[in-house]
C-alpha cells in the first residue's frame, strides 16, 4: 500500500492541510518577526540620524559663536587702541603746546634757521 517514495508522515489530506496551514502560519509569523526587526533597526537608524543632525547644528552654533565672539573681541581691542591714541595724542598736546612755547620763547632770534624769510631778508 505504501510505495517507498510516499512519505508516511501525512496519510489523511486533512492532517496534511492542517500542517500545511500551521507552517503558513509559521512563515506568516517570522515574516512579520523579520518584518518588525526591519522596522525597529529603521527607527533606531532615523534616531541616531536625528541625534547626528542636533550634534552637528549644535556644534555649528558653537562655532558661530566663537566667530561673533572673535569679532567682538576684534572690535573691543580696535576700540580700545583709539581710546589709547586720543589718550595718547590727548596728552602729548597738552604736554608738547606749554612746553613748545617756553622754548619757544627761548629760541626766538637766537636760530636763523626758526626766523622767518622776512626776518633774515632784513637783517632783523
């Protein structure tokens, strides 16, 4: 009755649908396992894409601010070197006019060269 080639593991069709429906299941269940994985690893890969886009504008921001915080030390240290040369050219002309006129005073008809041309023209 049972030729060699005919497996004994299903003599009914009604056991053999049945387990034909229980490995359908079977498929259907690791198709929607390897399915899930898939969408769990996307989700992972979305986040860690998202993180790197917030390390990368946060490390942007950062630069930025280091550039205008350049640009402000830039500016503070060109303000003050102005500040220093008023200062500077301030009181040197409050220094050098007093003290130019005293010698002034002093030089006055002893130096050819400090008389004017009308003077030396003369004879004064």
């Amino acid at each position: 009755m049972n030729s060699p080639t005919v497996s004994n593991r299903c003599h009914t069709p009604g056991k053999a649908i049945v387990e034909s429906h229980e490995h359908g299941i079977a498929q259907a269940r690791q198709f929607i396992f390897n399915q899930f994985n898939l969408y769990i690893e996307n989700c992972r890969d979305v986040h860690k894409r998202k993180l790197e886009a917030e390390k990368l504008k946060a490390l942007e921001c950062k630069r930025l601010e280091q550039v205008l915080k350049m640009r402000k030390t830039k500016q503070e240290i060109r303000r003050e070197a102005t500040w220093f040369k008023i200062a500077f050219i301030g009181i040197g002309f409050l220094i050098g006019v007093p003290v130019g006129g005293l010698l002034h005073h002093l030089s006055v008809g002893q130096n050819t060269a400090v008389s004017s041309p009308v003077e030396q023209i003369s004879g004064k």
